[in-house]
C-alpha cells in the first residue's frame, strides 16, 4: 500500500478512517450524505517525527488533500515545525 511512498521530514503518511453508515438513531446513510471522517491511522512515519509512530489514530486538519496511490487515498501530513504549525492536531486515545 504505502510502500511506494517514503515520507520525508516531519511528515506522515495516513489513511483515512472509515465512517459510519449508522447513525445513532439506527439511520443508514448514504455515501454522499456521510461527513468526511478527519480521523486517520497512521501508515509511515518521517525521519525527524517525533511523539507519533504507525498505527496510532489522528485528527488532521479538515482542509488537508487525499492523493491516490495504486487505488488508495492516502494523507501526507506534516508535524508542527518552530516555523508553522503541522496539519496534524491530536492524537486519538
């Protein structure tokens, strides 16, 4: 999946992680009327990253662009840096 892709730096590489078709109430929704999830695992993890290793849950910025990759879509983020702030925002657990 992601062996095509190295990230470099302070980036990560993560896919998306599914949401539900369940509402709480018992609804099914359709594909177009789900939210897009900004929860994503962790695929590979950039040299110089720290506190954030493969497999753990994020939440990323909702403005940040898949890019597809042999049919997956995956995120390549970046950590924060002293001169900006990263599209990753937290990590989940």
């Amino acid at each position: 999946m992601a062996a095509k892709l190295t990230p470099l730096g302070n980036r990560v590489i993560a896919k998306q992680v599914e949401s539900s078709d369940k509402t709480a109430s018992g609804f099914y929704l359709p594909q177009e009327a789900k939210d897009k999830p900004e929860i994503a695992e962790v695929i590979a993890v950039g040299p110089n990253v720290k506190d954030i290793k493969k497999g753990d849950k994020i939440v990323y910025k909702t403005y940040s662009s898949p890019v597809k990759v042999d049919g997956d879509e995956l995120l390549i983020l970046s950590t924060d840096t002293p001169e900006r702030d990263g599209d990753i925002l937290a990590k989940v657990g």
